[in-house]
C-alpha cells in the first residue's frame, strides 16, 4: 500500500497522515509557518531537492493545504500561502515542537523560542480535555469506533489480533 | 538531504520530523497506541509492507521511541512497546486525529471517539498557552531564536530571504 492510500482507513490520524505523512509535505509547512512563502526559499531551508519540493507542493495545493496565488504579473511569479486548513495544522506543529524541545534538545534548551502573542509568554502549549480541562497523555486516553466509524470497519483497536 | 538528516537544523520541528516524519512511522506510533505490539499486527493495520514495518521499527527502537521485548521464550518472541519518549507523542497524535476530525471526516462524523477517561467524556483536545490559558493558533503564534538556537545559526524566519 501507498502511504496516500492510508486515508482510506476509519481514522483521523491515518487520513491526516495521507496528506501530511511524508515528512518534507511538513517541512514545508513548518517553512510556512516560520514566514516563507517562495519557491525557493521553501528549497533553502527545508533541505529537500527542487524536485521534491514541486511535487509537495504540488499535492498540498491539491489538498487544499497550500494555495498558490500570483503575486506579480510582469513576470508573473506565484507564491504559497497556507489555507485555514493549512493552517490549522498549527496544533500539529506546536505537538512537534514541543516533543523535540523535550527529547531532542542535547541538553542545550529549545532551539526555537514560541511566543503566545496575546499574553507575550512562552506558549509552551497544554494539551488539555475540551470537557473537564485535565491534561490529556497517553495514559489517560481510551480510543473506540466514533459516529463516521462504518459498520464493518477494520478491528484496529486491540492488544492482539 | 535526507530525511534523517534534517535533525541537524535547531529546530525541535525538524529534529522531531527527521526521527517520526516518515509517515509509515506514525502509522506504527499510532498503531501502538490502539494497542498493539507485535509486527505482524503492525503489518496488518498499518497496512505497509513489512520490509517497511521492519525497517521502520528497527529505527524507532534505535531512536528510543520504541523497546524490543521478549515477551516469550520458547520460542523466543518480542513484541514492541512505547518507551516514555515515544509515548510523549501522544499529542501529536491527539493533534493530528483533530485536524483529521475536522478537516477530513466527509460528513460522517468522527470515525473514532478518544476519550478522556478520567472524566469519562470525549477528549476534544484544547491547546492553550502553559503561561495564560488562552487558545493558541496560527494567528497568534510568533517564532523566534531561543536558548539553543546557536550563534551563527540559519535564518529559518522571516519573510524573504
């Protein structure tokens, strides 16, 4: 199977994971959401070949992910913009971030500060309960089938097969 | 650039992706989290063929993201188990599972329903800021140098370079 064809699994992480699951498609978000919107800068700092980058591009445009809007018209030139759901990938960004900040950072502190603008503090984001407010972590989270789950889906919870 | 080589950026996003940025290898966190722990379950529901599943797990147990254990001795059987490290990805899996939820469900409803179990109710992750609570999104969010990033470091931000 091809990492695309994942979405077709009843699960929200396998469909995300068809659009974003390869690594550069992220890379290039993360670009976005540190400013850059060019071709070529989405090269120079993402580290992925042109090749690469053009066809990402490509498909996260085709995702709605990116949009690609003409900025100039003597030359026309384009650059990408996030969508809202490009976006709204933010979440997943600051879960990276925060993971690599506290497993990856060599005991040298976080390479990269991230600001909450409204109080101007560390966001130093808390991923809590939309119902009581509790820290949510892995050993407090229970996943079964949801509404969208059809009837004859996968078993893809489970210890043992 | 290779993938993995990307963790030499300071940035905790790029250090993250070059460990988990390979689509195949959430698929396994993920698949951890619902549950299971031998490779050929992996095989089954992440749906990747198994020299992917097994060079794969052969990475994130270098990586410390998941330990090899025996869990039978005649004959000798491992299973695959989150460490602490890997199971600190649980909010990334949590953010990608909501963006999925909102952006990727096709009408239907989540397909599946994480709960909060010590409230019992639906986990519908909030991201608030550590230092005032607030929600945080891509609007406002600033990135900037932080302790670790290193003196004659790239210019990752900014608008254009």
């Amino acid at each position: 199977m091809k990492l695309e064809e994942i979405g077709n699994q009843p699960c929200s992480i396998a469909r995300a994971l068809s659009e974003v699951g390869d690594g550069w498609s992220l890379m290039l978000v993360r670009d976005a959401f540190y400013g850059r919107t060019r071709f070529s800068d989405f090269v120079t700092y993402s580290g992925a070949q042109k090749t690469i980058v053009s066809d990402r591009l490509k498909r996260l445009v085709a995702d709605g992910i990116f949009e690609r809007v003409e900025y100039e018209q003597h030359p026309i030139r384009h650059e990408y913009r996030l969508t809202d759901k490009g976006a709204d990938l933010a979440h997943v960004m600051l879960a990276l971030s925060a993971w690599g900040d506290r497993w990856l950072d060599n005991g040298k502190g976080a390479p990269i500060r991230i600001t909450h603008t409204e109080c101007a503090h560390d966001a130093g984001p808390r991923i809590t309960c939309g119902h009581c407010a509790g820290e949510l972590d892995a050993g407090n989270l229970r996943a079964e089938p949801g509404p969208g789950f059809p009837a004859n889906g996968p078993a893809i919870f489970g210890q043992h097969s």
